[in-house]
C-alpha cells in the first residue's frame, strides 16, 4: 500500500504540475521510477549494478529512461545533467542523510530545478514512527531515518530555499490499518488484508505514518544559507 499510494502521488503531481523534464536521486532498482506514467527523464545512481537491474526492469515495461551513474553530491560534474529541471524526486534516500548531506542534497535540488520548480520526497511522521521503532528496536531498524513533525519539516525546507506546497499523507491510520491488516494476513487473507488498509486510507488524519512532500523551489538568499549553514542534527 505505502508503495502503490507513493507511485499514485507521484503520478498525479506530474499530471497537476504539468511536468516535462524530470530528475530523480537515488532509484535504486527502479522501484518507483518503472510505475510512473512518463518517460524520457533521468535518473541518478552511485551504484552499477542498481542501474543494470533498473535499466532491465525499464526494458522489461518497454519505457525510455535516462540512468546516469554519478554522485548527487557532485551534479554539476556531469555533463548530461546540466539542463533544468521540472521536478526532482527521490524515495528512500533523503532521510538516510544527517542534516549536513541533506543540506548539500537540497542545494544540489535546488541548482537542478527550473524557477518554481518542485522537489518530491517521502518525509516519515516521527509522531507515529517514533512509538513503533521504540517497540521494535534498533535490531529491526538499524539504518539511521530522519523523523519530522510538521513544522519541524517546514521549517528544515524553508531554510533550504523551498516552501512546503504540499503534504499528501501515507498510511492515514497506520496503527488501525496494521491491526486490521495483521491477522488478516497472516490466515493467507492478503486481498482482504489490502482492501481494509485501502479503506481506511480514504479517511484523512493528522498523524500519517508519512507524507510525501512536495516543495517548490524559493530564491535562496545570503540570510537563508546563513541559518541553513549553522543548524544542527
């Protein structure tokens, strides 16, 4: 569900925004990038072997996609990414990052971005992450997550160069949506496990088990960077 409602959000930003040109950090095996209902943008991947199983999966759906490998930190070495951008976009990548490479990530968005353009990325409820990861423990989630409430993100954006347009919430009703869903799942009921979590998400709640966020790019100034370069994690 999480991953279906992420590509659905995507999908319907592209259309909204009436987006063109598109860049996309990090894709991994192209695990959103195959789901979208364009073609022809670029993606950016530090890792071979992610862009070889990302550029089959492409084939496999017979879709045109750019894979580059270079490093996000580093854009403006490669040649091929020196046009602007519509929207940038990214999942599973941005919260990994301690505040420092999230700032360098930003301004990195920021360069790329046509004027007005729009940054897209996931950004996890620490209201209702946070309880979860105390009960499961750092075996389960050893790979640092950065958790946000809502002006906590806003004002992280703000001091980047982007204002929040936009927080679509994932997983409205995580807790009940998993205690409905669990048992269900387990007795091999997995259609009606998915129906019930798809219900429930069409009801809106303050406490989301995420959002995606969609930020459009702001004139960045001398005061703004300034800030930016003295906040800490």
């Amino acid at each position: 569900m999480e991953h279906q409602r992420q590509v659905d959000l995507l999908n319907k930003i592209i259309q909204d925004k009436k987006c063109t040109a598109f860049l996309e950090f990090a894709p991994g095996p192209a695990r959103v990038t195959a789901e979208l209902n364009v073609e022809n943008g670029t993606s950016i991947e530090s890792s071979p072997s992610m862009i070889k199983i990302a550029q089959q999966r492409m084939k496999e759906k017979r879709k045109k996609w750019n894979f580059v490998l270079g490093d996000v930190f580093k854009l403006h070495n490669d040649k091929q990414l020196h046009k602007k951008y519509d929207l940038v976009f990214c999942f599973r990548f941005l919260l990994h990052f301690k505040y420092a490479e999230r700032k360098a990530i930003y301004r990195q968005a920021h360069t790329a971005l046509k004027e007005n353009g729009h940054l897209v990325f996931e950004v996890m409820n620490k209201n209702t992450v946070l309880p979860l990861r105390r009960i499961l423990g750092k075996r389960r989630y050893f790979v640092y997550d950065k958790l946000y409430n809502k002006k906590e993100f806003i004002r992280e954006m703000e001091e980047n160069g982007f204002q929040v347009v936009a927080l679509h919430p994932v997983l409205t009703h995580f807790w009940l949506q998993t205690v409905l869903s669990r048992p269900l799942k387990m007795l091999g009921m997995r259609t009606m496990a998915e129906k019930s979590i798809a219900l429930l998400e069409k009801f809106l709640s303050t406490q989301p088990y995420e959002w995606i966020a969609v930020c459009r790019k702001q004139q960045r100034t001398s005061e703004l960077q300034k800030t930016s370069e003295t906040r800490k994690e």
